[in-house]
C-alpha cells in the first residue's frame, strides 16, 4: 500500500485479491441466491459487505448516487431508469469503494450475473467511463454465474 497525503492507494493486484476472496465468501455463503438467479442488486449488496470488511478503512456502497461534486459524475449513460428496474440498468456504478464526501475515490466495479439478457458491452462501457471521468483508480468488471453457472465468476480489470 502507497501512502499519497492522506490518500491511500492500493495495486491493482492486491484490489483484484480482496475483491476474489469477497467472491469466494459470496460463493460459499450465498449460494442458495446464486442458484435461485436472485435480483442482481441482492447480489452486489451480498459483494459489498464482504468487501467492506476486506477494506475497513474505505466506504463500500451500492449504486452510490450522492456526489460531493462533479468528480463522480460522468459523460456517459446506458438509458432511462427507474427505481422498479430489476435489470440494474442504473447509470450509478453498481459498487464503489471510496471516502464519502471527498475525491478519493478507490475502485468502481460493475457486476452483472450470468443469465443478463442485455450482454456486458453497457456495463463495461460504464465502468470505463467512470474511471475515466469518475477519478476512480481501479475499475473492475465482475461477471457472477448464477443458476445453472452458480459458482463461475470472472473479473476483469478494466484500463
């Protein structure tokens, strides 16, 4: 770990570490969820509490909406949403792991389960763009196996 001012950076490696052991604990404990194909937004929920125990000193939070400033908003959109979605089509990274109130923003990561009708090309476009835009240092794409695929996973790190 890097320490810059009071802004904690951590590798690529050891983010892509942490965030392959909170899936190991998603997968060991929530496989009934898994199997039962459960709502994409149960999902990342799931995700995020084990990764908030992997980073203790960063806030973890699902499709986090509430900005301090124009640093996490970015250019790009998949569509018009509405809270009914069950699809998770948001324009909000599904999980980010950052300070609240500030600029430090540590990794955006998008997840989508196996059985997603719409493909990953959005989703990878979004989480492209919040690191671009969004001053995220890390950004990952998480794909989750659910039903018949319950226990694959994959992480992609995007650039």
């Amino acid at each position: 770990m890097t320490h810059i001012g009071t802004f904690i950076t951590e590798s690529d490696t050891s983010i892509h570490e942490k965030l392959d052991h909170a899936l190991a604990h998603l997968l060991e404990r929530d496989a009934s969820l898994l199997k039962a194909s459960a709502t994409e937004r149960s999902l990342t929920f799931r995700l995020a509490m084990y990764l908030q125990q992997a980073f203790p000193d960063w806030e973890v939070d699902c499709e986090f909406n509430r900005w301090s400033g124009p640093c996490k908003r970015t250019r790009h959109m998949t569509s018009v949403t509405n809270t009914a979605d069950t699809d998770a089509r948001t324009a909000y990274p599904d999980i980010i792991i950052h300070h609240r109130g500030t600029h430090e923003n540590l990794a955006a990561i998008e997840v989508q389960k196996s059985t997603n009708s719409f493909g990953k090309h959005q989703d990878i476009k979004k989480i492209r763009a919040y690191r671009r835009d969004g001053g995220f240092r890390h950004a990952f794409f998480v794909d989750i196996g659910v039903g018949d695929d319950a226990g694959h996973t994959r992480i992609d790190r995007m650039t």
